[in-house]
C-alpha cells in the first residue's frame, strides 16, 4: 500500500514540474511585457526616421529637389488626366444607360397606350352596336304599336 502511495506522490510532483516548465514565470512574463514596452517606441521611432530620409534625400540638393518637384508635377498632370477618362467615360456610359431606359419607358408606354386605345375601340364599337340594335328593336317595336293602333282607330272608325 504504501508503493502505491509514493507512486501517486511521485507523479504529481512530475506533473507539477511539468506545469511549470511549460508555463513561464511571472518573472518571465514581467521581462517579457518591459521589453515589448521599450521596443515598440523605438521600432516606431526608426521606422519614422526612415520614412523622414527617404522624404529629404530626393531634396538634398537644387538641382535634385527640381528633379523631384518636376517628377511630381508630371505623376500629378497623368493622375488628374487618368481621373479626367475615368470620369468622363463613367458619364458617358450614365448617359447611355438613361438612353436606353429612357427609350425602354417610351416605348412601353406607347405599347401601352395602344393596348389601351384599342381596348377602348372594340369597347366603343361592341356599344354602338348594342345600341343600334337596341334602338332597331325599339323602334320596330314602336312602329309594331303604331300599326296596332292604326289598325284600332281605323276599326272604331268603320
């Protein structure tokens, strides 16, 4: 029984010491975070000092300087020309596009408006001709009447 305690003993102080070989120690980690601190402002500070060289150096003397200043007026004029094409076939193809849905909306009103003017035709032309044929009726009614009482009135009379 008690190999079998020292045995359980044993493997956790393997365990352990395992932990904290894996684990870093606070010290570790103090050194670790102070060194972060002090290296990121310097980093940030070569890096800005080199950005500044590579700024100064084209400028380091009159003739250079006017090499630069002439090199950057022309990377500016092709900048403004590239922009200008750009803008000018984005308003071209805006124009096209409000062409064509413009004539798209023209010519579905139209189509539109035919449908309904040849509608209202059959419609006007299926009336008319109910009406006459009312009007027909109505009046060979009539005159059926007027014949019947012609036929009356000349009986009464005889």
């Amino acid at each position: 029984m008690a190999s079998s305690t020292s045995k359980a003993s044993s493997a956790k102080s393997k365990s352990k010491k395992a932990k904290a070989a894996a684990a870093p120690s606070r010290a570790e980690q103090a050194r670790a975070a102070a060194e972060t601190a002090v290296d990121l402002p310097v980093g940030a500070v070569l890096e800005v000092s080199d950005r500044v060289a590579d700024l100064v150096e084209p400028f380091s003397g009159r003739g250079a300087a006017q090499k630069q200043l002439k090199s950057y007026g022309t990377q500016l004029r092709r900048s403004v020309k590239r922009t200008e094409r750009r803008g000018a076939g984005a308003r071209r193809k805006a124009a096209t596009e409000a062409r064509k849905t413009r004539n798209r909306v023209e010519r579905e009103a139209r189509k539109r408006q035919r449908r309904v003017e040849t509608t209202l035709k059959r419609n006007r032309d299926d009336v008319e001709q109910r009406v006459r044929k009312a009007i027909d009726e109505q009046t060979s009614r009539a005159q059926g009447l007027v014949d019947q009482v012609s036929d009356q009135l000349a009986a009464l009379r005889a």
